[in-house]
C-alpha cells in the first residue's frame, strides 16, 4: 500500500470492491468509524477483501450504525494468498492472541490450532482467533486474511497430512532431533510447499516426537542452543523460513 495512504485506517470487508459500487458496513465497524474515529462524510479510509485489492473509499453516509463507503481508486493489487500453512499448540490467551497476530504479520497463509499431549488449552474460541487474524491483517497492510482452522489432535493431522496437504513438507520446531543451523535445511526446500509447526511449553511427548519422526514428510530444524518460549519459537521460526524461502504475502 502506498505510503502515503499508511494514516488511514484499514478495514477487511466481505463485499466485492470495484469503482463506484458503495459498500454498507455493519453495525461493529459502522460504530467503530463513526463512534470510535469519529470519520464523517468525506473522510477516507481503506478497504480490502482478500480478492479485489486495497481500494481508497470515501463516506458517503456517516450514520454511527449504518457507514456507507464508496470506493474511488484501487491503491494496491491483489497479491496471491500465501500458501506458508502454520500450525500451534494452543496457549493461554494472551499468548495465543499473540501467536495469531505475529503469524499474520509474517504471512502464513492458514492458521491451525494443533492440540498435543502438553498443550494448555484445549478449548478455543474460534471467532475470537479469525478477530485477531483479521485485525492483524488491517494494521500489518496484509491483502489476505489468513484462513484459521479450527483444532485438531495431531495425531488425524499426521494421519490425514498426505492426503489434504499433498506434497508439503512439514517443518518441526525440534532440538532434540534437530542440530546446527536451520539454513541448509530450509533451502533444501525451496521449491516445495511447506508447513510449519511449533509445539508446546515443555516440547512434544516421547510418544508424539517418535511419531512425528516417523512421518517422511517432516522435517526437523533446530532454533538454536537456547530453550524459546513457544511463542519466541513461533516468531523465530516463521523469520527464517520467510528470509530462506521466501515472502508469501
């Protein structure tokens, strides 16, 4: 998005965007633009839907219930959906928001919640991580919502990886069968969907960690002499495979 438009307050729509076609917000953002910003009529902020593009959008109607925008110019192109799949073991909820919104800001694509022996939730709202997806996405200026999936054991996400994931290579947070630098490694990858996938505070089971490495789709890396949180890990990991690999927002 262009710099100049940085100032203005995005926000993530499901309606089409195109020239000259208003766009009625709901009562939540109507309430958050006319109330919270205070934005009247001739104002400007920034739409996106994850299809057509960033687009600069005047009001039209300020109703603190009832905001209608009308979009004027598309101000960035619609980039391809990042194909980076995250998967984490749920953590308590402030580091869990957390979670959510620093791997939007570092382009996974789809967010999935794996529950493990040590994971400390096992019960999430669902809304609530898609909120903190997408509010990442309208302060970071990221064009695509990142899809969150609801939980899964991780053992039917091992069981069913081949089959819903194709050929994508899953890329373990894991020093006990990992050593030395993560570079080689990833490179190696390069031209290969990957995934990736954090466990929790304390690490995977014996159990689990014999079943992940028995998966010819894994691939271990190592972050490092020192034990990270694991939401560090998650931000650490999710840096390095998008400065090896690449940028997929």
């Amino acid at each position: 998005m262009p710099r100049s438009h940085a100032a203005l307050p995005r926000l993530f729509i499901e309606a089409d965007l195109g020239h000259g076609s208003p766009v009625a917000l709901g009562k939540e953002q109507s309430l958050y633009l006319a109330a919270v910003l205070r934005k009247s009529i001739g104002d400007e902020v920034v739409l996106f839907n994850g299809r057509d593009g960033a687009w600069l959008a005047r009001l039209v109607v300020d109703a603190k219930k009832a905001v209608i925008l009308e979009p004027g110019e598309q101000i960035t192109a619609q980039t391809p959906p990042s194909d980076l799949w995250y998967g984490f073991a749920p953590l308590k909820t402030e580091r869990l928001d957390y979670v959510i919104q620093k791997a939007t800001e570092m382009g996974a694509g789809t967010i999935q919640p794996v529950l493990t022996q040590f994971t400390q939730v096992s019960r999430l709202k669902h809304e609530r991580l898609v909120a903190n997806a997408t509010e990442a996405a309208e302060q970071c200026e990221v064009l695509t919502v990142p899809r969150v999936e609801h939980e899964i054991a991780l053992e039917a996400l091992l069981e069913g990886w081949a089959v819903a994931q194709g050929e994508r290579r899953l890329v373990v947070a894991d020093e006990a069968q990992a050593s030395g630098s993560p570079l080689q490694t990833l490179q190696s990858l390069r031209d290969t969907p990957v995934g990736l996938l954090i466990g929790p505070e304390g690490g995977f089971s014996k159990a689990e960690r014999e079943r992940l490495h028995a998966c010819a789709f894994v691939v271990p890396i190592s972050l490092g002499p020192r034990i990270l949180r694991a939401d560090t890990a998650a931000v650490a990991a999710l840096a390095v495979i998008q400065a090896t690999i690449g940028d997929w927002r």
